[in-house]
C-alpha cells in the first residue's frame, strides 16, 4: 500500500513552493530577461522563440503601443514615434545627450531628464523603459506559469544614481519588484564563474549599445570580489553606428541639413546592418532610397570600418588601465577576459582586448545572454530559493568616492572609490564659527580636491546645532551605499541628538565622459590638486584666526593700548588682503605672523577670564576644588 508522506514545512522541493524570480538586462540596443528552472540559469524566449526583445518602443497614439520587433520595423517610417536606445537617455538631461543632433526625435527639455513628445504623449526615458520591462515580465510570468516575487535588474557598472533611479522606477511603473540592481559586468563574471568553476584573476570587458564597463574581479571559492570598475556611461556599439552614418553622409555628398527624420532613422539602421555583416564579411554594402527620391548605394569594407572605429576602441584602452592600476595588479596578472554585449563581437574590438592582456578573450558564453543569466542566478538566491552548494557571495563596488565639502570649498572623501558595497562610513566634523547653530551638507561625487571640480549630488542642512564655543560641536556626518549603489546621507549632532537626513536622488545624470574625465583628471591633476588642498586649507586657518581675533578685539578692547592695537590691527589687514590671494607661503607667514603678536593679548584674556571665575572665592575653597 502506498504511503502519503507529508514533509516539514519549508522541507518539500514541490515545484510549486518555488519563489519565482528573474534576472533582466535592460540593454541599449536588446533586452533579455532569464530564469533559473531545475537548476540551470536559462533565458526566456517568446512565443516565437525568440530570446531577444529589440528596446524598441513605438506609440501609436493613446494607449496603444508597439514593443520589440514590430516598434522595430517601423523606426524608419515613424522615427519620431520609434523611440530606439532609449537607455543612453535614462537619468540625462536633453545636454548631456550623445548625438542629440543627429536623433529623430522631438525632444523636450523637460526639468530633470529630457522627454520625448511622441503620438502618445510627453514620454520620459522612464516610461518607455517601463515599456520593454513590463513586456519582459509578461513573458516570464507567462513561460513561467505564476506571477514574479521580484527581479535583478542589470545596469552599467557606470551608471551614476540618477541613472540607477531611473532604472529602478522604470521596475516600479512596470510592477516589478526589484531584488537589487546588478553591475552588468559582475553579473557576466556570475554566469561565467559558476558554469566554469572559475577561479583566479579576470576582467569582464562589456561593450553594449549604448555603454562600456570593465570590471576585475577575484573569483575564489564561491567568492565574486570585484577589485576595480573603470567605463565610460557615454561609449558603445551606438557610436560605431554614427561613425558609419558620418561617413555615408559624406561620402555620398548628402546634406545633413537637408535629411527627414525618416532619411536619419533608415541610414542609422542600414549603419548598424553593415556594422553587423562586416562581423564576418570583408564588405557591406549600403543601399537605400531617402524620401526624396535619391539613391545612396556605397560600399564599406572591413579595413575601412577598422579605420572609422579605431578611436572608440582606444577609448576603451584607457579605462582598462586604470581599474588594474586601481586593482593593483598589470595584464600579465589576468587569467581570463570575459566578454559582454553584442558589440564584442567586431573583430577589431576583440584584437584589441587581445592585444592589451596578451591572449585570447573567452567566448564560452553567448556575449548577449550572460549579463541576464547571472542575473538570474544572483535574483534566484535572493528569493530565497538557496540550495545546497549556492553559499556563494558577491562583493560589488562603487565607482567614484563620494565626499563632503568642507571649509574653503576642499573635499573630504568619505567613501574612496572602488570600496565594496553595501558600505556605511562616518566622519566627525565641528562647526566653525561660535554660536554656530546649523551646518550646511553638501554630497559630492569625484576623484578631485576641490569641490569646483566633483559633482554635485545633492545639499541638506543640519539645524537645531546648540550653540557652543567653535570647536566644541561633534557632527557625526554618514554616509550609506546599499547594495543597488544608492547613497543616503544623514547628519547628527552628538551632544543634542539633532539630526538631519537625505536620500540622494537627483534628477538628471552625468554628462557624456564626465565619468571618465574625473578619473582623468584625478590621475592627470594630482600635483595640482595637492597646491590646491594646501592653499585652501592655508586659507581656511588663516580665516580662523581672523574670526577668532575678531571676536576677542570686540569681547576685550580694553586689554590693549592704542601702540598694540594698531599694530594688530595692521596684521589684520595684511593678512586679509593676503589672504585672498594664491600665495601659500606669504598666507601662513602672515598667519604666524598675527598669531605671534596676538600671543600676550591672549595671555591677558586667560587672566581676565581666571580672575572673573575666582572672584569672591577663597583660597580655602579653591583648595578644594
């Protein structure tokens, strides 16, 4: 007789007990969206087959709207409705956009990120996102058999937290819940190390659409520690793309002035088809009929192409250079390099990464489904669905510091780059002035030393300080990236409690290179920055003592007689007016200078301040004390 065996709660592996979760890469150009089923990461195809969705988005006017392949073939005939890589837009505004010229669109400058006004309305680069993800939860949902408790989400390693909002309310419009939001070159080494056992030193080298990542990473024993991320937000296949368009502009004599939306969208697209054939082909062949009647029939050959790209290849040298200077270790020191993105696939590219680290990238993997299928595996286990032999864990990272200004516009940096994440780190800071009752935040992002030079993410204000003597104050200013990246602030006071806290959204993204450019500038400015600091910080004493001498002349005149009171105050304006110059040595002269001279003044208030404190008092009792 057969028996029912009922097992102990959370012990049954029925299928249904399962928490379903998906890994999703919003990519520029395509998206995928993956699953772990019996075990084994895989991506989810449609009812076609098909596992790439093109992040292609059309509106038609009202609710309606095309996703994927069909928004796809209309891009040349309705280009200002197609809306094509919309990720290169999320979290910029219409400045910060690459090509904005050359896009089909019309675009609106909205406050915060740039819109699109398209059949259906003003579309920000949030809603059509939105678009693409709630399609690829459908198709899990619907592959699947149940509804999703939540998702991993891949964005750039690069991408600032503007960006990386954007990202995550794009999952919310869409109703996903996001698990966390996954650097797409760690989510590669994910997929790569555990289908491989991998372990060792390796770089991920991820061209996508619309941006480049690398990534090192030391994969031990179930150990995914990224060392380094170096990219640039601004830089991928798209680029390549435009180099191609440039070039058949001009060598078919076309006036840019003169080409429709539709001219732009169709030579764009046979751009990107000639990209891709020359993957395998010696030649392609451009060959299309603008809305005016004009025929343009070229011919591209592969040395040609090599040719129009061999600058954006060499951009991606540079930032390799420096995550293994930041990773403390040379090309020899890499075991592998794992490509990512569809646009690895161009023979020059992977000559390239060849030639920088001496050997041959690893293809094991198909470049366009990695990113998704460790996602899946890293949204597997946060839905709690751990079996035995996945104690594996990742140790991501941030890629720029994150600091606070402080006096005479210096930085401090609070969290260096490269530091693992999630992170929480706090500093101490006082007030400056007497009386001093609020302080004012203000979070900043770079490599830089002034805060001229780093990026502005956002300003608060601690209020309610109790006014204390300078000095006296302790601020205790932290700072908290969590695992998806995001940065909160808080500010405390710590002898009154008051505190003061912010969650660092802001509304628009860096601008194209900016990323790079302050890495760039950090390892180029070094010296510079160094005068700089100690200038500033000159200048900021220098302020000190004038405030503080300012003070005791008003509190104490009559401690002086009108020989020293002249003199000092002659001093005073010495070091005023060197002061606001540049001159560090003459600053600290003249600083010392004053403090000499103010010594014995000084000394008198001290006795002043004994004797009204003893007054009355006697000696019996001071005994005492």
């Amino acid at each position: 007789m057969a028996r029912l065996q009922i097992p102990e709660p959370g012990t049954s592996p029925a299928p249904h007990q399962r928490r379903l979760a998906v890994g999703i890469d919003l990519g520029t150009t395509h998206s995928l969206v993956a699953s772990v089923r019996s075990g084994v990461a895989e991506v989810l195809p449609d009812e076609q087959g098909r596992v790439l969705l093109p992040s292609v988005v059309r509106y038609l006017g009202g609710p309606r709207t095309q996703i994927g392949y069909d928004a796809k073939a209309a891009a040349a005939t309705d280009p200002r409705n197609t809306i094509v890589s919309v990720k290169r837009f999320m979290g910029r505004g219409l400045a910060d956009v690459a090509h904005a010229d050359n896009a089909p669109y019309d675009f609106v400058d909205a406050p915060g990120m740039v819109q699109m006004n398209t059949a259906g309305g003003v579309k920000s680069p949030v809603e059509v996102s939105a678009e693409i993800l709630a399609t690829l939860r459908q198709r899990a949902e619907d592959t699947l058999g149940d509804d999703l408790v939540g998702a991993v989400i891949t964005v750039p390693a690069y991408f600032d937290d503007a960006q990386r909002q954007a990202t995550k309310d794009a999952a919310r419009l869409a109703g996903l819940n996001v698990l966390r939001l996954l650097n797409e070159p760690t989510a590669a080494a994910i997929a790569y190390g555990l289908d491989n056992a991998a372990e060792g030193l390796y770089a991920v080298y991820d061209l996508g659409g619309g941006t480049f990542d690398i990534s090192i990473l030391r994969l031990t024993k179930g150990v995914f520690e990224v060392l380094a991320a170096g990219g640039d937000s601004a830089l991928g296949g798209d680029d390549f793309d435009q180099a191609i368009y440039r070039w058949a502009v001009e060598a078919a004599g076309l006036d840019i002035a003169t080409l429709t939306p539709q001219d732009v969208r169709s030579l764009l697209d046979h751009a990107r088809t000639a990209k891709e054939a020359l993957t395998d082909a010696d030649t392609a062949t451009i060959a299309l009929t603008l809305s005016a009647g004009r025929k343009v029939e070229l011919s591209l050959a592969r040395e040609q192409f090599t040719a129009l790209g061999a600058s954006l290849v060499q951009r991606t040298i540079g930032p390799m250079r420096k995550a293994l200077r930041d990773a403390g270790m040379g090309p020899e020191d890499v075991k592998g390099v794992v490509l990512v993105g569809g646009a690895t696939r161009m023979p020059q590219v992977r000559e390239a990464v060849a030639g920088f680290f001496g050997r041959e990238p690893l293809v094991d993997l198909d470049p366009d489904q990695v990113v998704a299928l460790g996602a899946a595996v890293q949204a597997n286990l946060l839905a709690g669905n751990q079996a035995e032999g996945d104690d594996w864990l990742l140790l991501d990272v941030i890629p720029l510091s994150l600091g606070v200004e402080t006096m005479g516009g210096l930085v401090e940096k609070i969290i260096p780059r490269n530091a693992t994440i999630p992170v929480a780190r706090a500093q101490e800071f006082t007030t400056f002035k007497d009386g001093q009752t609020a302080m004012a935040i203000h979070v900043l992002q770079g490599e830089r030393e002034l805060a001229s030079d780093c990026r502005s993410l956002a300003r608060f204000e601690l209020r309610g300080i109790p006014p204390m003597t300078a000095g006296a104050a302790r601020i205790r200013v932290t700072y908290q990236v969590d695992a998806d990246g995001l940065l909160s602030v808080s500010a405390q006071e710590m002898h009154s409690g008051v505190a003061a806290s912010i969650e660092v959204k802001p509304s628009y993204g860096l601008a194209d290179e900016d990323i790079s450019r302050m890495l760039q500038d950090s390892f180029g400015s070094a010296e510079q920055d160094m005068r700089a600091r100690a200038l500033r910080e000159q200048q900021v004493e220098a302020e000190r003592l004038l405030v503080a001498i300012d003070s005791a002349l008003q509190a104490d005149p009559e401690l002086l007689d009108a020989d020293e009171r002249a003199h000092i105050d002659t001093l005073l304006a010495d070091l005023r007016q060197k002061a606001s110059g540049d001159d560090q040595a003459a600053i600290k002269a003249a600083t010392e200078t004053l403090s000499h001279a103010t010594d014995a003044f000084a000394a008198r208030r001290m006795d002043k301040s004994i004797r009204a404190a003893l007054a009355g008092r006697r000696v019996a009792d001071i005994d005492k004390l």
